[in-house]
C-alpha cells in the first residue's frame, strides 16, 4: 500500500477530513489515517497518478509529500 506523510493534521477532525477527499478520488480505497504517524495509507489503482492525490490533499489545506 502506498503511504504518504500530510503536514498539517491536528485533530481527529482533519484525519476525517483527509479520509473522506482520498476516498472521493477514483481509484482510492482502503484509506487509513493516521494522526499520530502523520500520513495516509491507500490502495491505488496504477492509472491513478501521485499528482492527483495531492491535489485532493491540497483542496481541504493540507500538504501531503512522498
């Protein structure tokens, strides 16, 4: 599964927040936050690129890096 660190959670709202703009994106699933860790993990499917998840990140405020 595929992991990715976001700056910027402080709460159980923002992992909320994060699990639901990563489960809208097509080809997501098996999202999993984690406040403590400070990243997300996913399934994703291959034509689904980095950039695209990002972005979904970016939208609610936070910054997500590899």
């Amino acid at each position: 599964m595929p992991t990715i660190k976001i700056k910027g959670m402080s709460c159980g709202h923002c992992v909320a927040s994060v699990t639901k703009a990563l489960s809208e994106v097509a080809g997501i699933s098996n999202v999993s936050v984690s406040l403590e860790k400070g990243e997300a993990t996913f399934s994703q499917e291959p034509d689904v690129p980095m950039s695209v998840i990002k972005e979904a990140i970016a939208k609610i405020g936070f910054e997500a890096t590899e």
